[in-house]
C-alpha cells in the first residue's frame, strides 16, 4: 500500500503506522504452531488500523475541501459540523499541517476549540505556528504564545526554529529578534538552533547589540556557549571599533575556562588590525605562540596585511620572510597580500621582484597578483605602465572581468575613453562581456570627469538584453548630470528609472533636491521630496540633513527649523552634521544668539563634534558676541586632538577684532602662522578693519603690508576698511592717496568706497572735491544710498552751490530714493540761504507732511529768508513751528 501526503507531518505519522504494520506482519508470518483463531483475531487488528489511516487520511481530504471552497461564514461552520460535530487531536493537526492558507488555519483552529469545548493540544498549537512561520503572518503569534502559557506548554523546538528562520530569510531580523524576546515574556525556552541561527544572521549585519543581548539570554537559560560563538561576537564587535566590548568578551570567554583557538586568534588579528589597532593585533599574534598554537597561513597572511595597511612595511616584510623560511610551497594568499602592500607603498620594482620570486618557486602567480598591482598602479596614476603589466600579464594568467573592470577604470578616471573603450573592445574579442558593473565605472567616472554626452552615450548604447542598468547606473547618471546644472535631463532620467521598474532609493532623491534647489528652482525641489514620500521611499538622514540645508540656504528659515524637527519626529537622532547645518543656517540668517541653546542640546544628546561642527560653533558664539565661549571652544577643540582650520582662526580673531581685543587677535593671528595654516585675506581684513576703528592706523598699514607680502592683493572690503579709518582720523589726504593705489591695482571701488571718500572731504569742508568724487561715482553706474545723497546735498548747499543740490535732491526723489530729516533740513537750509524762500518753503510742507522733525536751525533759517522775501503767512507759519518746537524742547528739559 502506497500513501502520499504533501505535509511531512503526515507523512511521517504514516509511516510509523506502517512500520507498525510491517511488524504485525512479521510477527504473523512467524507463527508456525499458533492457533488459526488466534491468527485471525492479529489479521483483524491489522485490517482495522489500515481501515484507521484511511478513514483520517480522507476526513482531512474532506475537511480542506470545504475551508478552501469559499470565505469562512456559517456555511462552511455548517459543512464541517455536518461532517464532524467533534473533531479529534489527529483530524485537526492533520488538517493545519495540510492547509496553505494561515487566515483559514485560524478560523479553523477557533472553530474546533469552540466545538470540543477545550484547549488544543500541544502538537496543534506547534502546527499552528508553523505555519504561521511559513506565511510569515506573525499578527496573531503573541496571542497564541500566550494560550500556550496558559495552558501550561511552550513551542516545540521545530516551532520556535521554523519561527526565527522565516525572518531571517525575508532578513526581517529585528522581527526575529522580537519574536524570540516574546516567547521569553512568557517564560519559554527559545531552542538552542533559534538562537544561534538568528545571532549568526544579526553578525553579517553587524548588529552587535542584539547579538551580545541574546548570547547572555542562552547563558541566563543554561545553554553551553561555544567558542566559534564567541568568536562570532568578537569579530563584529572588533570590526565595528568597539575594541573594549570585543576584549570584555574575550575575558568573559577566558574566565569560563575556554581556551581559544587557531580561529579566534585569527579574527582578533584581523578585525583589531583592520580598524588601526596594529600594536594589540601584534599581541594576540605574539601570544598565540606562546600559548602553543602554530600559525597558520591565514594568521601569517592576516597579520601581514595589517602590518601593510598601516604603513608598516618593514615589519610586514621581515614577517613575510619568516613565513617563507624552510617553506617549500609558497603561500599564493600571502604573496598576494605582500605584492599589495609593495603596490600600496608605491614600491613597484619590488612587487615585480616579488612576483619573480614566486615563479622561481615553482607558483605561476595567479590573476588576482596581477589585479592587485593593477589597482596600486591605477590608485598611483601610472596608466601607461598598468597597460605594459596587462599585455606582460597574459604570459601568466589570463586576464578576467574585474581585470578589464580595473583597467577601464583607471583609463576613464584619467579621462582617456578612446583606450577605455578599446580595452572594452578587448574584452569583447576575449569572450568577457561588460557587465553592469564596468558600465557603472565608465557612467561614474565619465561624470566626474564632465564628459557627460559620453556618459549618457554609453548608456543610451547598453545592450539591455545582455547588461541591463541597475539602481547604481541610474543613479551615477542623474546625480552627475544634475550636478553640472542639467536638472531636466536628470529628471527625465528619472521617469526613465521608473518606467524601467527600477526603485530609486534615497540616494537620488537627495542628489535631484540638491541639485534642484542649486540650480534656484526650490519649488521643484519641494515637488521631489513630496514625491518621494508619495511613493513610499523613506528618506535617511543623510536626505533630510540636505534638504534642510538646501531650504536654508533658499532663504526659507521657517521650513529648515520645521525640517530639523521632522528629523526627529522620522525616528532619527540628529547627528552633528543636522547640528553644524542647523547652526550655520541660523547664523548666516541673523540668529547667532540661538547658538549657545544648540550647541548645549548637542552635547546633551552626546554628539561628538568634528572640525566642521566646532568651527560652525564658534563662528556661532563669535557673531552673539560670546567671544570668551568661543575661545573656550577653540582650546577645547585643540585638546580634543582636533587642528584648528583658517576658518576657525578666523572667526575668533573678527569676533575679538569687534571687541576691540585687538592684542589677543594678533597673538591668535601669530600662532596661527606658527601652525603652519595659510591664512587668508578675511583674517587680516579683520584686524585692519579691527585696528582702523580704533585709530591704530600704524598697525592695520602693516597689516596691509604684511598681506601683500604674502602674495595676497587686498579686495575693495579691505580698502574700505583702512579708507574709513583715515577718514575718521580725518586724514582724508592720505584716504585720497590710498583710494589712488586701490584704483592702480586694478581693485573696484564700490559705492561703500564712494560714499566714505564723498563723507570725509564734506567733513573738511572740500565740497567740491566731494562733487567731484560723486561725479566719478556716477560715472562707474554705482548707486549711492541715502547717507551719501545726504551729505552730498548737505555739502552742496553749504559750499553754496544750491542749484546742484537742489537739482541732486529731486534726481534721488525721482529714482525711487526716499530722503529722511536730516536730507531735509540741509536741503531747506541750503535754498534759505540762497534766498529761495519760497522753494525752501515748499519743501519745508512737504518735511511736516511726511512726519520729519524740522531742526530749530532750519527753521531759524528760513524765517529769516521769508521775512527778507516779504512772505508774511509763511513765516507766520514758519514761527508757529518754532515757538511749538522751543516749547517741546523745553517740556523736555524740564521732565
């Protein structure tokens, strides 16, 4: 008889019925001297069971008929009470390991409980979940875990691993992860296979806390821990830099009497080593012999290769060399691994030596020799000898696709895509077809070298049927046209991105953002993000931090403060790069005081600030005046083994150059030199700005001079700023001979220039001078602002050249200039003393109605010229303005 069920479950409870049978079987055959009653009785047992199987088999036949023929409702609890008002143990498991379908399972699984009116059994509830596990339908496992603790048993050892192993195939591992943490709510015992497939799945992902959380969970529940476990864990968290965990765990494994292995020795060398701690992969290499254990060639190899990636060449060859010593067969891994290093030094003749060496031995070097020196000559820019070593190489080893790869890469980062595309060619004759990945390399490289048309022709030339484009390529070419301001074609590629079913991930989406809003066009920008979300991309950090930037920077300072708090409201923490953009968007935009409140909430949340982030800071405290803060924070950033840029230097020698700390400036300005840092033209603008404001005009001349010395030309805001301090030290002669040498160096003035030239000369009464100057403005198609037009009129009318005055006043009225008091009252005074008394008078109307006080002077002034042009009401007028202004001023006096 021949039985086949799909579920294994069944099958295996078949055929332990039917080894039984067998077995009644045997046992009859070997009755000799029995009874025929009693042979009869054993053959009728034997009909029964297989009567038994059958009628099983075909009731869950029966019952999976009617749950699959249409949604549960009272017609399917109707059929199955029809077929079977009780359901037995064996009919309901037989029918859960054969159903599909989860939902139905369940509905199935409630149905029989409420029939038989008890708990199900434990097999039940173990099919149940597997199930559950083979769906990956996990809605109702809390539930169902916790009827299992109720009724007194936990899942089966195949339950719980079937559970965990679901996840980790759909590399759902936190989910796995939750899914063990709740069996553990209810006081189960996760099997021992759960938790080292699921701890062997967190470690390629390198999620080192929830693997360290259930390796103390198997040690809480008794489980002997292995040392490969050990190993495991030490080699993630040894990759991830946490070296005191990684040693913690060594200990722990040590003082549980373990003795490690040629294997643990080996992950410790490489991970410590691979992530700069040289000097502890060297002990543990020093101490695996004294501890008795022979290296092998991967602890040789390892250790090599560290020595090699920390520029300590000599140590990894003299290592090397007692590898090699008394060895016949050289190791292939080992040579490799040297040849790199020699590669990476920039020591070519003894990688070709060395290559020599191993074919002296006996070892034909293998391709992947070749690649390696291919890529230092690549990385060291020798194109034309990496092309020499590649036809020498055939020789040897038979060139292979990451061959080429290499090649072409090298070929386009150089800009040389005539020979990249003749070695494509190349590879083509030797039956190696590019695939997507040296695609990638020449859309890459082409972009960065803004050979774009080659880029998108490539691309445009893809044979989609042997290589298609992947996410990658899309992605090269959109952020590379972007970049060089060709949005609509990236954009375009794009929607070509999506009719090609690829998924854009956040990555284009932050290079389309970014490179919108560079080009000025945020709205498109905003458009981008929103389509993002509508498409259900999640953004990452990094997007949200360019965003952010990106609205800043469009002036948008609401929206950057509302994007910094969506940052957290998505689940992410802030980093320092969030902070510094945050910071340095609110100062550029004139709120440097909120500076202090950030730069607490950062070190709050544990940020560990960067060279970018404490120069953000400073420049921060430097703008809110808190200078003392920001020379704090340079000495802190100094101790933190952080160099100080010019930036840096920068914004605390103008923070302490406002103050007037003009000394500590300088002495900040002197170690910076004694540092070595190439100051630049702000720094030194600061301090003659600084030096001017004060009068030490000696000091900022020599800081001019200092600056030219440097090879540095002075910008006009340098100018400006010794200019304004000669003025001010009403050495306007000397301004005049400077504003000479600003113009024979080929600097432009601009109208700030103009305007403190025009402002001194006016001051020492050289009014025509002035006009002079104004005219030249003029001529440079420079508009002056109010304060120029002001003392440009006021000086006119003071020299008495009314007529120009006046005729200035109505041009800056009529080019959209808006005249304030003083403007005013220089004007009136002018044509009063010009005897235009009616002119004068005009304007003098016209001050009332706009709001502006009228000065006792002015109003003196024109009384006088009305009087003399027999102008009674308006002097009246006049004279009633005069007595109501002396009153005020009076009223004030006395208050």
């Amino acid at each position: 008889m021949k039985t086949t069920f799909r579920n294994p479950g069944i099958s295996l409870c078949i055929r332990t019925t039917c080894c039984q049978i067998f077995n009644t079987c045997k046992s009859l055959s070997s009755l000799s001297d029995g009874s025929s009653s009693e042979l009869y009785k054993k053959s009728a047992i034997f009909e029964g069971k297989i009567n038994s199987i059958e009628g099983v088999r075909k009731e869950v036949e029966d019952v999976c008929c009617i749950l699959e023929s249409g949604p549960w409702g009272s017609a399917i609890e109707n059929a199955l009470s029809s077929l079977n008002e009780k359901p037995q143990p064996g009919l309901i498991i037989g029918v859960l390991r054969k159903l599909k379908d989860v939902n139905l399972a369940i509905n199935y699984f409630r149905w029989t409980e409420k029939k038989t009116d008890q708990a199900h059994c434990p097999e039940a509830y173990n099919s149940l979940l597997i199930l559950m596990a083979r769906n990956k339908k996990f809605d109702c496992l809390e539930q169902v875990l916790e009827e299992m603790s109720m009724v007194g048993f936990g899942p089966s050892s195949n339950a719980c691993i079937e559970l965990v192993v679901s996840c980790v195939k759909s590399q759902k591992l936190r989910e796995a992860f939750d899914i063990i943490q709740m069996m553990r709510k209810f006081k189960f015992r996760p099997a021992f296979s759960a938790y080292t497939t699921l701890i062997g799945a967190l470690s390629a992902v390198f999620e080192s806390d929830l693997m360290l959380t259930l390796f103390h969970q198997m040690q809480e529940l008794g489980y002997e821990v292995s040392v490969h476990l050990f190993t495991t864990l030490i080699r993630v968290f040894a990759k991830e830099g946490r070296v005191d965990a990684a040693l913690n765990l060594l200990d722990e494994m040590r003082s549980n009497c373990f003795e490690a292995d040629v294997v643990l020795y080996n992950v410790c060398i490489d991970c410590f080593g691979k992530v700069g701690k040289v000097d502890m992969a060297w002990k543990f290499f020093h101490e695996m012999k004294a501890q008795g254990l022979v290296p092998d060639d991967v602890t040789f190899t390892s250790m090599i290769g560290v020595l090699c990636k920390s520029n300590r060449l000599q140590e990894a060859i003299e290592l090397f060399e007692l590898m090699e010593q008394d060895r016949k067969v050289p190791c292939a891994y080992a040579y490799n691994t040297m040849i790199m290093g020699y590669g990476s030094a920039g020591k070519f003749d003894e990688a070709y030596g060395l290559l020599e060496r191993q074919k002296a031995k006996g070892s034909i070097p293998s391709v992947i020799s070749y690649n390696c020196i291919l890529t230092c000559l690549g990385k060291k820019g020798k194109v034309q000898e990496a092309l020499r070593i590649f036809e020498d190489m055939k020789k040897d080893a038979v060139p292979n696709l990451p061959t080429y790869n290499i090649l072409i890469d090298m070929l386009c980062k150089d800009g040389n895509l005539e020979d990249a595309l003749r070695i494509q060619g190349a590879m083509k004759e030797a039956g190696l077809y590019p695939n997507v990945i040296t695609v990638n390399i020449m859309i890459d490289r082409l972009c960065k070298a803004q050979k774009l048309d080659e880029a998108v022709s490539i691309f445009e030339g893809m044979d989609h049927k042997v290589c298609c484009p992947n996410e990658v390529t899309f992605c090269s070419l959109i952020d590379g046209l972007g970049k060089h301001g060709r949005v609509n074609d990236a954009y375009r590629l794009y929607e070509k991105m999506l009719d090609s079913d690829k998924i854009p991930n956040a990555v284009v989406y932050t290079s389309l953002i970014r490179n919108f809003f560079k080009c000025g066009r945020k709205e498109d920008g905003h458009k981008i993000y929103k389509e993002m979300l509508r498409r259900g991309c999640a953004p990452d950090l990094m997007l949200l931090n360019t965003y952010m930037d990106c609205v800043f920077k469009a002036g948008e300072i609401e929206k950057g403060r509302a994007l910094f708090e969506e940052i957290k409201a998505q689940g992410f923490i802030p980093d320092v790069q969030s902070y510094s953009i945050l910071i340095h968007c609110l100062v550029k935009a004139g709120f440097a005081h909120e500076t202090y409140q950030l730069f607490h909430a950062m070190k709050e949340q544990g940020c560990i600030l960067d060279t970018r982030a404490y120069n953000t800071v400073i420049d921060g405290f430097c703008k809110s005046g808190k200078v003392n803060k920001a020379y704090q924070l340079l000495e802190e950033m100094k101790s933190k083994g952080h160099q100080p840029t010019v930036v840096t230097y920068g914004s605390v020698i103008d923070g302490l150059s406002k103050i007037d700390r003009l000394d500590e400036a300088y002495m900040l300005l002197e170690e910076a030199k004694s540092q070595g840092i190439e100051l630049n033209l702000v720094i030194y603008s600061s301090l003659i700005d600084g030096f001017g404001k004060v009068g030490r005009i000696d000091e900022a001349y020599l800081i001019l001079e200092e600056l030219m010395q440097k090879g540095l030309t002075p910008n006009t805001y340098t100018w400006n700023c010794l200019l304004d301090a000669l003025v001010k030290a009403e050495e306007v002669d000397e301004a005049l001979v400077c504003f000479k040498s600003m113009k024979d160096m080929n600097c432009p003035p601009n109208h700030i220039t103009y305007s403190i030239l025009i402002n001194g000369l006016c001051k020492i009464r050289k009014f025509n001078k002035a006009f002079v100057i104004w005219q030249e403005m003029e001529k440079q198609w420079l508009k002056p602002n109010t304060i120029t037009y002001t003392t440009m009129i006021s000086g006119l009318a003071k020299a008495g050249n009314v007529a120009e005055a006046h005729g200035l006043f109505e041009r800056f009225k009529a080019n959209g200039g808006i005249p304030d008091s003083a403007c005013y009252n220089a004007i009136i005074e002018g044509l009063s003393n010009a005897n235009r008394a009616t002119d004068a008078y005009k304007l003098f109307e016209e001050t009332r109605r706009k709001g502006f006080n009228i000065h006792t002077k002015t109003c003196v002034v024109l009384l006088d010229a009305l009087h003399k042009a027999e102008c009674l009401e308006q002097a009246a007028i006049v004279g009633a303005v005069l007595k109501e202004t002396a009153k005020s001023q009076h009223a004030s006096k006395y208050w």
